[in-house]
C-alpha cells in the first residue's frame, strides 16, 4: 500500500510589514500630526490709542502766508502734530505695527489674502494747501502716488534716511509723480512742499501688511493677523515710539477672535 503525501493548500496568513514600512508608517504620522500641530491660525487685533496727560492739547492754527486765496478758501488749517477726539480721547494718525516678539527683523507670518497688496498705488494728495492723509504707510514693492488735485504748484521733498527715497519734485497743477523703491526702516521718511513750509506728512514702509494708522476716534483694526504671541509697536509724531519705545508692547493674538488692546498717549513720557 501506497502512501502519497499530499501538501495541505497555502493558507492567506498576513505577513508582518517590515521594519522598514514599520519606520516610514510611523514617521509618516508623526509628520501629518506636526503639521497640523503647527498650522498658523489667524486673528484680528483691534484697538484705540489714548491721551493719557490731563488736558486735552487744543489745535493750533498754522500760518499760511502764501497762496492765500485757494490756502484759505475752505477754512483755517490746523496743525496736525496732536489730533484728539475731545469725545473720547482718541488720538489720530498714530501708526501702530506688529513685530516678532523676540527679533523684530525677523518675516512674519502673512494671511494668504494678504500676501500681495490690494493695489499696487498709495496716493498722498494735495488738495487744499495740506497732505492728505497726514500719515500713511506702504509695504515694499508699492508706489507712492503723490498727487496734486489743486489749482495750484506744489512740490514733493522726500527726507528719508537708509534705502528709502530722497528727492524734491514740482507738482503741477492736475499732476501727479510715482515713487517706487520703498523698503522697511528704522524712521519714517517726511515729506514736504517747500512752497509752502507748513505743509508736513509722514510715510512708513513695511515688509509686511500687519499695519494701521489710527482714524478720527484714535481706533485701528489688524485683520488676518497671525495667532500667537507678538509685539505692537506705536509711534505719534510728536512723541516719537510710544509705550514699549521701539520694541513695543507684548500682545497675544487669539485665534479666530478680535483681541482687544488700549495705547496710553503720554507726549514726552
């Protein structure tokens, strides 16, 4: 009698991955849980700088003692070195700016919709005998316009210090002249007519978009602002850096909220 050994059929028994797909699985995850670890979440800053020295500053009157007939044809013009709501105390063309809270030279997280400037211009006019706005900032790669929409000559002397333009252009009537080559300083650049003295602006450049000047109420809003810990820095004509000097005060962003914060104006202080 014969015996045939017959093979029992393969049967479907998983195999064990190996040590190498073992690795790469668990690196794999660790990965994909970092980047969501780490995602940047945004926020909105928003916020009123204040005077915080008794008195209110009353607004001085400047002396227009050349083209008179169009300076004046809209009323006395004031010195903007101090403009206060009497209402609430808030102060106007306050520039205020986030920083990294550690090194202020280094690149902050910007918002996708953020990344390129909404146009490519910022217009400075000169409509009445005075710049308008009093101060404005720009961000690299933009053009300052700087126009004038008066009957009247004008001209635009630039006084910047570092990379940052420095010229003296006349304005005619119904003209205008695009200044390119801005990049972030220290100081902002002045600009004047020197037509007619009394007239004075101020422009900051920024690498970023996280920036403000503060409205007629002394308000400013940072949408899109990156989440975290930063640092605001303000800065008024007159006082020069305000609280924290130049490097500012700490602020915490909250993601997906508005983060509340007040500035206390103390000229000379």
């Amino acid at each position: 009698m014969r015996f045939w050994n017959r093979k029992r059929p393969a049967q479907n028994i998983p195999k064990e991955p190996s040590m190498f797909r073992k690795i790469s699985f668990a690196l794999t995850a660790a990965f994909l849980c970092a980047c969501g670890a780490n995602a940047q979440e945004w926020g909105t800053l928003s916020g009123q700088v204040l005077w915080a020295d008794g008195a209110l500053p009353q607004l001085a009157k400047v002396n227009i003692n050349k083209d008179q007939d169009h300076c004046l044809s809209m009323g006395e013009i004031p010195s903007e070195k101090f403009v206060v709501n009497p209402k609430n105390k808030g102060v106007r063309w306050v520039m205020v700016w986030l920083t990294d809270a550690k090194d202020p030279k280094v690149k902050l997280p910007v918002h996708p919709s953020l990344e390129k400037a909404v146009s490519n211009d910022v217009v400075l006019d000169q409509p009445c005998c005075k710049f308008e706005p009093h101060v404005v900032g720009i961000r690299e790669g933009q053009t300052l316009v700087t126009k004038n929409s008066s009957p009247i000559t004008h001209n635009v002397s630039i006084i910047s210090t570092g990379k940052n333009p420095n010229s003296n252009q006349i304005v005619p009537s119904s003209k205008e002249v695009r200044i390119t080559d801005w990049f972030q300083g220290r100081t902002p650049s002045r600009i004047e007519c020197t037509i007619h003295p009394w007239m004075g602006a101020y422009v900051w450049t920024f690498s970023h978009p996280y920036f403000a000047v503060t409205n007629e109420e002394g308000k400013f809003t940072l949408k899109n602002a990156p989440a975290g810990e930063f640092n605001l820095v303000t800065w008024q004509e007159e006082t020069g850096f305000v609280q924290g000097g130049r490097v500012g005060i700490p602020v915490k962003i909250k993601a997906g909220a508005t983060t509340e914060v007040t500035i206390d104006l103390k000229p000379g202080k």
